[in-house]
C-alpha cells in the first residue's frame, strides 16, 4: 500500500500535466500545478498518473486532464530529487526546484514537507521515498 487509506479527490483541469504517481501538488486559480519552486505550498501529492483518451491512450494534454490528488498526512510516498549520500531515517524533506519533487536538503527557504521515515539510503533521481509530513 502506498497510502494511507484516505479516498483520494478527482481534481479536472489539471495545469500541469501529470505523468506519473508520488508528485507534490499545488493550488492555482487556474487549476491545480505541481510544485515548481522551493518556497511553493503543496496542498496533496498524486496516486496516480493522469488521465489518459484516444485511440493510443496517450496522456491528456494539460488544462483537460483529470488526476487524483491525496491530502498530505500520515506517511506519504514521494517522488525524491537524487541524494548521494545521508538518507537518514529522520532527515528533513523539503519541496524540491524539480516539479512536484522532494529533496533531501533545503535549497534555501525550502518549505519543510516532513521527514524520511526509511532505512539508511542513497535516494535516486525519481525514486518514491516514506515521508512522514510535519
């Protein structure tokens, strides 16, 4: 299980096109977008890619793709920037400068998410990584 059981919301209109599960999310007039600097306030993450219609089933373009958002509590999976070294159970998480990431060291007034709640690791660039969010 990769969430803690709350019902996700089907949000339409996304602005950002959504490609994949674990992206940190943010609130605009215009619809919801991924976060896309440190200082942004995620207000959910994605469980899912979004949608997808035609023929090929491509991913719909953004502004007409819908995409499932879950509040951030509890122990979140997120999608993490790469981290070389010190993945320390109980490091703080931060929004990362890549859209809808997380990081594992504050770019500088970096908006606190929570902390990593996972064995001693070396992240890679878009792995999903336990976050407890503070």
């Amino acid at each position: 299980m990769l969430y803690g059981g709350n019902d996700p919301m089907h949000c339409a209109d996304t602005q950002t096109q959504i490609t994949t599960m674990g992206l940190l999310v943010k609130y605009h007039a215009d619809g919801i977008k991924l976060t896309e600097a440190v200082g942004d306030s995620p207000i959910g993450y994605t469980i899912d890619e979004g949608s997808r219609a035609g023929e090929g089933h491509a991913l719909e373009a953004a502004g007409t793709q819908t995409c499932s958002i879950l509040p951030l509590d509890g122990i979140c999976y997120l999608k993490a920037e790469a981290l070389a070294s010190g993945g320390k159970f109980g490091l703080p998480v931060y929004v990362a400068a890549t859209d809808g990431y997380v990081a594992g060291a504050d770019a500088g007034s970096a908006t606190l998410i929570g902390y990593y709640f996972g064995n001693d690791a070396v992240w890679a660039a878009g792995e999903l990584i336990p976050v407890s969010i503070a």
